[in-house]
C-alpha cells in the first residue's frame, strides 16, 4: 500500500521545481539522474511533512467545532472514507489515510512554491512607499489603487522579480554577470567578440527565457552601437559600421555559445589604444 505513496511524492517534487520561481529558473543546472534525485529528495520532504501534519491533525484536532451554535465537521479521515467504502471495501481505511497524505503532500508543495513567490514579490516591492501617505493621497484624487508616480521606473512587478531572479543565477558566471549588469545599468556598452572574429558593440536589451534544458545563457538580443571585426594577424579591432549614424532602432540576437570573448566598453579607452597602436606603427616603420 506504501508504494502508491511514489505516484504524490513524484508530483509533489515536479510542483516545487517547476513552479518555485528560484528553483525553475535552476531547473536546467539538473541534468540525468541528479535531477530525479533533487525531485524525488523534494517530494520525499512534502510527502514526510504531510504524514506529520496529518498525524498531528488526526490525533489533537476535535472532529467537530461549534461556531455560534453550528456544528462544523472536521473530520476529514471520516469524510474520504465514506466515499472510499463502497470501492476498496477491506482496503478503505489504508487507501484513506494514504490519499490523505497524498493530498497533504501536493497541497504542501503548492504552498511551498507560493511563499516562493510571494517572498520574491515582496523583495521587488517597496511596502514603505506603496504605502505612504503621499502614495494613497495620489490614489484616491485619481481613483486609481495605489498608483504609480510618473517619475517611476516603468518596470512592471513581473520584470522587476526577474532582475532579481537573474541577479541570483547570473552572478556565478563572470560572462554572465557582464551581460546583467549591461542589460541593467544604462549605458553600461560591451564589446563582444565572436568565434568568426566579428566584432559588436552595444548595450543588452534582453537575455534568454529560462527553461526545463537550457538556462537564460542561451542568446541575448543587443541594441547595437558598433560592429567590425578583428585583424587575422594583430587581433586588433576594426570598426566598420556605426548604427547610431544609420538608425537606433536596430536589435541584434546573438548565441551565446558563438561569443569567445566579452569586455566591458569605453570609447575613451578605446580612441587611447588607437592612438598607442599608431605610435606604436610608426615608430616600427623609422627603425
């Protein structure tokens, strides 16, 4: 009869990965059997914490509560029982106490993956300012809900909980964390090197949804500033095309596993290389 307890404890631990923000969005660094494991450990945990809560509720909560002369029945044991009688017969009362436990277990690890997001929500949420008096003030003369000022970022909650989301995951790999923090700070520019030696300046204006297999790591769409390329000989860069002097409303997606090298850019820091590579040339050619 315990072996019907495997089918909860599988959901359960499908549940908690996939639909806790932080861990969906680690779902891909799982791969093969470690996956399974990490499901099977998480459902192992919600249906271990169903059996104790519903241990608990069966032995300290009454069957019954009276509520301003109402009688509510409580007794759930007794509520699954019933309709379990007329099927199993000899096997109701284990088959009650294991749906039971399977309920608990599902139900816990939705919990689990709420608080998930609600914590997450809460990070993201300013309750300080959400609440002010300024803010409610603003509300009510406008007969909108909690308004937000038009000197506020335009990010919705739902972007601003994938920052956060992406700060967590992003942060263990440096590319990575380069291509966050371009795609977060303005002007923050980059110059990307590919594997075909081509050359992109720009700022990131998105990066990868993250899914079962693959993480956010999988392309990034840039809005350009330049583009050339890399000299075969010296590796020096040469620019070719500005898009700022044809049109700024240009986006470029990029693989990720195409990009051999990634540096923060300066255009100062740039035009100084330049102009040590010219002096550099010319005294080559007087010797």
């Amino acid at each position: 009869m315990l072996l019907l307890l495997i089918l909860p404890t599988l959901i359960s631990g499908y549940i908690v990965f996939t639909k806790h923000p932080y861990n969906y969005y680690r779902l891909h660094r799982y791969d093969g059997q470690l996956l399974y494991l990490e499901s099977a450990k998480s459902g192992f945990m919600c249906t271990v914490c169903s059996s104790l809560v519903t241990l608990f509720v069966n032995s300290y909560v009454p069957p019954k509560i009276d509520i301003c002369g109402y009688d509510f029945n409580l007794d759930l044991y007794l509520f699954f029982y019933s309709i379990i009688l007329p099927i199993a017969h000899e096997d109701a009362d284990e088959l009650t106490w294991v749906l039971l436990i399977a309920i608990g277990a599902i139900s816990l690890a939705y919990v689990y993956a709420f608080w998930g997001a609600a914590r997450l929500r809460l990070k993201v949420v300013d309750l300080t300012d959400l609440l002010s008096i300024r803010r409610i003030k603003l509300s009510i003369k406008r007969h909108r809900f909690l308004m937000r000022r038009k000197d506020e970022s335009a990010l919705s909650s739902k972007e601003k909980a994938k920052i956060v989301l992406m700060s967590s995951i992003l942060k263990d790999s440096p590319m990575d964390a380069l291509f966050y923090n371009s795609y977060l700070i303005d002007g923050f520019y980059l110059m990307i090197t590919m594997d075909d030696r081509k050359v992109y300046i720009g700022r990131v204006l998105s990066l990868g949804e993250p899914n079962e297999a693959e993480g956010m790591d999988q392309e990034i769409t840039i809005t350009p500033y330049a583009s050339g390329y890399r000299d075969k000989d010296t590796l020096g860069v040469r620019l070719t095309t500005k898009y700022n002097e044809v049109s700024r409303d240009v986006a470029l997606t990029i693989r990720q596993d195409k990009i051999i090298l990634a540096t923060h850019f300066s255009e100062d820091i740039y035009e100084e290389f330049q102009r040590n590579l010219k002096i550099k040339s010319s005294s080559y050619v007087l010797c």
